[in-house]
C-alpha cells in the first residue's frame, strides 16, 4: 500500500515562504508523476502543480512564478517551493501519487 507523508506546512505572513515535503513509501516512485493540490473547506480539491517523471512541470495559474515542484527519486520525496504567498494562498496542501493522497497540512498565511 502506498503511504504518503507530508511535511512543512505552518503560519507566514504574506510575502513569507514555505517548503512542503511528500515522502513516499510502498510504491515504485520514479515512474509516476508527482502532483500537489490545495483544498479549503466546502471547496473542490485543485491541482497547484504536477511534475512528470522526466521532470515537466506544470503549475496552477494562480501560482505560476512563485511555486516551484520538484522531486527526489532516490529518496522517493516530492517538493513544493511556495514563495511570495498570500492569504488567498490558505489552504490544505495534498501530494498525490498514483491517485493516493497524503494527510493535508495547512497553510496559513497571515497579515
């Protein structure tokens, strides 16, 4: 069974940065790809970024040029830069892996 451990959400104040984690166990990483996505209470789950597993990336309109995905195959670790975050940033954050999801930490971003 895949787990899915998720590190590194927490409080920041606007123009702050944040760096999430997702460690995967129980799977074949390196050939799948890796997404993450953000879901606030009564609203839909949606996708913030992906990464193939030859590295394409692709990111969410909302926050291209401040988001940055990446990923550690040897170490079967996913990663979301979060830079220049803003309230509307406040969210749960899930990584996902082969449609298996991770706990959800929150981000909060503050004034």
């Amino acid at each position: 069974q895949v787990q899915l451990a998720e590190s590194g959400g927490g409080l920041v104040q606007p123009g702050g940065s944040l760096r999430l984690s997702c460690a995967a166990a129980g799977s074949i990483f390196n050939i799948y790809p890796m997404a993450w996505y953000r879901q606030a209470p009564g609203k839909q789950r949606e996708l913030v970024a992906k990464i193939t597993s030859s590295g394409y990336e692709n990111y969410a309109d909302a926050v291209t040029g401040r988001f940055n995905i990446s990923r550690d195959n040897a170490n079967k670790t996913s990663f979301l830069q979060m830079n220049n975050l803003i309230p509307a940033d406040t969210d749960h954050y899930y990584c996902d892996l082969r449609g298996y999801w991770g706990l959800g930490p929150q981000v909060t971003v503050y004034s």
